[in-house]
C-alpha cells in the first residue's frame, strides 16, 4: 500500500520536466511485436504499467528491458501467442496486443483487460472492426480467441471514436491485404504517435490527428528509434496543482497544444499562462474564479483524464463549475472522497456541480483510482493541514515519481 502524506498551504515555485506519455508508450510497446525488429524507444516513464507492457512481451518471447527512460525491444523471436490472464488483468492497455499479434501471428489468445474502473469498458467496436477485416473471434465473457488465415482491408465506420479501438485496428491493418481506412477515428495525440512509431516501422500509415486513417501495408524496417512525446495528462495535473496551490511554475518539454483545453480553463479560472514551443509558465495567486460549463469530450476536446484533476482545482474556486462527464459512466469516483475534505460537489448522473468552499481541511482519503488519486493529491495541496491517501498502487501506474517532482516545486509531500 502506498501512503501519500502531504500537508496544504505552499507555493509552488521552479521549473519541472514533464515525463513521457503513459498512454503513447504503451500501444507503441505492442507495436513493436507486428514485425520482427529491434526498437529503442526514449523518454518511456517508469510505471507499472509499462512493466506490465513489457512482461507480455517477454511472455509472448521477446527481448525487452527498460533501462532508466529508454526501452530496448528486439521481437525478432516470438513464440507465443497467448497472454495469460494475470497479466490482461493488470492494465487496459493488454488489450492492443490482440491487434499486435494478430498481425504477426495471425493469431490471439487474451482475455478481457483490467485497468481503472470507471464504469462499463466494453470491446465491441474492437471486436467488429477487426471482425470486418477477416478476423474470426470467439469470446465467452472472459476469453478471446482470434484468428485470421488472411486479413483484408476495408473501410470502417467507428460508431464512437474509441482509442484503444482505433490503434488495434491501425495494428491489425498493417498485415491486412490492400487498404484499410477508418472513419471516426480518435485523434488524440497518442494516435499520431502510434502513427508516426508505425511509419518508422515500414507501414504506410497517413491521416492521423484526423478523423480518417489509411493504413496501407507494410516494408518491415529492421531497427528503429522513437522519442515518446510528453505526457498531457501529467502536465495538465501538475498545472491544475500549481493554479489552485499558488505558484509560479514552468512546464519543461511539453506540447502546450496538447492540453491547450486545460490551459483554457486555467486562464479562465485567473492563472495567467504563457506557452512557449515547448514550455508552459504558469503564475495564480492561487485564488482562482468556477469555470461555468466544462465537459469532457473526445480529442481535441477537454480530456476526460484531466476532469478529476480540474475538479480539484476548483474545489475552493470562487463561484461555480458544472462539469459534464462524455466519456465514462462512472469517473466522479474521487468527488466522495474529495468533499471528504470540505468540498461542495453534487453528482446527478454525468453532471458534477461544483460550489467553490472556503477551505478545505486534510483528512485521510483511498484513492479510487489512477486520475482520481491524482485528483486527491491536487486537493490535498490546497487542504489547510494534513491529507494522507491510501493508495493501492494507482497513482503510480500513471505518474513517475509525483512526490518528487512536486517536492522539486516546493510542496510538501512524501511517499511512504
Ligand atoms: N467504448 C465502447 N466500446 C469499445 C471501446 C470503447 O463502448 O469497443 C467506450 C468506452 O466504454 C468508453 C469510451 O468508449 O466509455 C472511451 O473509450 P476509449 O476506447 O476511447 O478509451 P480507452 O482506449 O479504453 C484510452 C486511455 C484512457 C482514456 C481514454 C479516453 C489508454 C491506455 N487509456 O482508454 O486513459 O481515458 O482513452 O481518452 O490509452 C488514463 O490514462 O487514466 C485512462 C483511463
């Protein structure tokens, strides 16, 4: 169990790099499988789940080693196509592996994945994308097996367009015959780093970051190397925590565009932003204004990885925020435990409601899950006194040493 101690009322002053993304480097790391090749990847996070990502691949046979920010993978020899359920079970992010080994082996053995829990995660449009192009998939509830004597591109119509959907079948299509093109794909930056890691690989990938991607076939590349982009997740939390504490904190090595919705809502709470090419300054008096209506939709609109750590940040907000969840049915797991400390916050279905309160008092919280848990930290640093949150191991499969990079800005928080 981690045990995060923080006490409320400091500054955040200095300069932070922000890590690697987490949901970039893990479909990248399942990638890596769809031809034989020997890939370095840099700036990857430590994080369990990328531990995770690279257990199933050594599961599934090959090399893989992550030494400090860099990942070495060399999938020339596979021999497996099956992940066991332990390993499924411990990120969503397993489940791009089916798109992955149905490429190079023509053949998948999973089962459904873990990750947070917020709300149903089904994998139907996974499942009838890649049925579509010529996969056979039995799956009983639990177990999945896919297998294809031939894939063929075709053209797909996503009904809602899902991430993890479109990167399986970006994977899946680069062994597919002919062209495959989907329509409605997401275009979260993620995508266009999937895009971009593919290409270098050989595959002829083109539209990402719009809502239409071809995938044409594949020259399989022998070696590569790819720099994961940063994370918008981290840097949306740590802005969020530097807007509501009070500080003057620059933002190293991020794409401002990225999260630019975050920083939207920032500014209009009163923080004062500058971006740069790759750096964000951000200076509040940490006395910040509600927001009106935020709600979370998909890229380019407001993540719904960053709607836990805004909430935080507007929990003493003068005025109101109503927040309106899009993505997931049930990712207002943190409120509870955030008006544990004070905060005015009233769910009715997908809609929070947000009165700014005065103060907000530590007490001991459980992290419900990985943003939630971050969203409890933000809070925390706001709390008057102490806060401790119990945390089976959320926060750390999304953020790399939190507590010392905030300590770098001059909170006051230790990881137990
Ligand atoms: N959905 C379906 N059917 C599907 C696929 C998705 O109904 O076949 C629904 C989901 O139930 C959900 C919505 O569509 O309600 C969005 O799901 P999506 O597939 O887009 O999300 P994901 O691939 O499971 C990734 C990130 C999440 C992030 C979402 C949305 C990774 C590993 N995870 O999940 O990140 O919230 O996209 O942007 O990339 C996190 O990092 O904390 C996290 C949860």
């Amino acid at each position: 169990m981690d045990i995060w101690k923080l006490r409320g009322g400091s500054r955040l002053e200095g300069q932070c790099f922000v890590q690697g993304s987490k949901n970039a480097s893990l479909p990248i790391i399942a990638a890596s499988l769809i031809c034989p090749a020997e890939t370095e990847l840099n700036n990857v996070p430590r994080l369990r789940d990328v531990d995770s990502a690279l257990k199933i691949l050594r599961h599934l046979g090959c090399c893989a080693e992550q030494r400090g920010n860099d990942v070495y993978i060399n999938s020339t020899g596979i021999s497996e196509n099956k992940i066991p359920h332990a390993l499924m079970l411990e990120m969503r992010s397993s489940v791009i592996f089916m798109g992955a080994l149905l490429a190079r082996c023509g053949e998948a053995r999973l089962s459904l994945p873990g990750g947070c829990q917020l709300g149903k995660r089904p994998i139907d449009i996974h499942i009838s994308a890649l049925r579509k192009m010529g996969a056979e998939i039995d799956e009983d509830g639990s177990n999945i097996y896919c297998r294809a004597a031939k894939l063929r591109g075709c053209e797909l119509f996503l009904p809602f367009p899902s991430v993890g959907a479109t990167e399986n079948i970006m994977l899946t299509a680069s062994a597919a015959e002919g062209e495959t093109v989907i329509k409605g794909a997401a275009r979260e930056p993620e995508i266009e780093a999937l895009a971009e890691y593919m290409r270098r690989l050989g595959c002829n990938v083109i539209g990402d970051g719009t809502d239409t991607i071809i995938i044409s076939g594949t020259k399989p590349k022998a070696q590569l190397c790819y720099r994961v982009i940063s994370d918008r997740i981290v840097a949306a939390t740590l802005a969020c925590a530097a807007a509501c504490a009070g500080g003057d904190v620059e933002l190293r090595s991020v794409d401002a565009g990225h999260f630019s919705t975050v920083l939207h809502f920032l500014k209009q709470a009163g923080c004062d932003i500058i971006c740069d090419k790759h750096t964000v300054r951000l200076r509040s008096d940490g006395k910040l204004y509600g927001v009106g209506d935020v709600c979370t939709q998909p890229y380019p609109g407001f993540p719904t990885d960053a709607q836990p750590v805004l909430m935080a940040a507007l929990l003493k907000a003068q005025g109101r925020t109503i927040i309106t969840e899009n993505i997931f049915e049930n990712r207002y797991r943190q409120a509870e435990q955030l008006c544990r400390l004070g905060a005015d916050i009233q769910i009715d279905g997908r809609v929070a409601k947000i009165n700014g309160v005065e103060r907000l008092v530590g007490v001991r919280l459980e992290a419900t899950d990985l943003r939630g848990g971050a969203a409890m930290i933000v809070a925390g640093l706001n709390a008057d006194g102490d806060t401790e949150i119990f945390d089976e191991g959320h926060i750390k499969r999304g953020y790399e040493n939190l507590d010392q990079v905030l300590r770098s800005l001059g909170a006051d928080i230790k990881l137990l």
